[in-house]
C-alpha cells in the first residue's frame, strides 16, 4: 500500500511533542489530568458556549498547577500560561456581557 506522503514524518513529530508537552499539562497527575479537569470544570456550566471559554482556561489552570509545582518549564513559560488566562477570562466576560445586553434588549421589546 502506498503511503501518503509526509504522514510518518507527521506522526514522528507528534510523538515528541506529546512527550515534551504532556510534562507540562501531566505531570505526575497521570497523562489525562489537563483533560479530567477540563470535564469537571466545564460540567460546572450549563451554557454550551460557557463551557467551550471554562474548557480555555481549565486547561490554563491544569497547566499552571504542574509547572507551579515542577523544576523545569518545557514549552510556553509560566508568564505566558497566564497571560493566556487572563485573555481567555477576559474575551469570556466581554461575551457575558455582550450576551447580557441582548438578553436585556429582547425582553425590554417583548414587554412592549
């Protein structure tokens, strides 16, 4: 069977990468730890959209809690992780708020 081209490469270099950057995101937690705090914290939300901005920083803070407890820092730094937070949790609010608008807007117009 012929082979596609580049898929081997692909996949070479995507096991370094898992290995690099589950040590960040893992750490001694077990290799699904970003992902198990990822499905508790978006099952705190009942809005679809909600959890998609909860699953952003959930990862942030799974991330943060290996590398605040680590020796080393393999990929992004410490400073960047939150760096991302803090924009994630800020695009959230102003979606919140934006929402919180419109749901005003509509129900002052149904009221008329």
């Amino acid at each position: 069977m012929p082979m596609v081209p580049g898929f081997v490469e692909t996949m070479q270099k995507s096991i370094e990468i898992h290995k690099t950057k589950n040590d960040d995101y893992s750490g001694a937690n077990g290799p699904f730890f970003n992902f198990d705090v990822c499905e508790y914290i978006s099952g705190l939300f009942k809005s679809s959209k909600d959890k998609v901005y909860a699953v952003f920083i959930a990862v942030k803070l799974a991330r943060l809690s290996v590398v605040l407890t680590s020796d080393k820092v393999n990929n992004e730094s410490i400073e960047d992780s939150f760096d991302d937070l803090i924009t994630y949790a800020g695009i959230w609010k102003s979606d919140v708020m934006s929402r919180t608008k419109a749901e005003v807007s509509n129900r002052a117009k149904r009221k008329r």
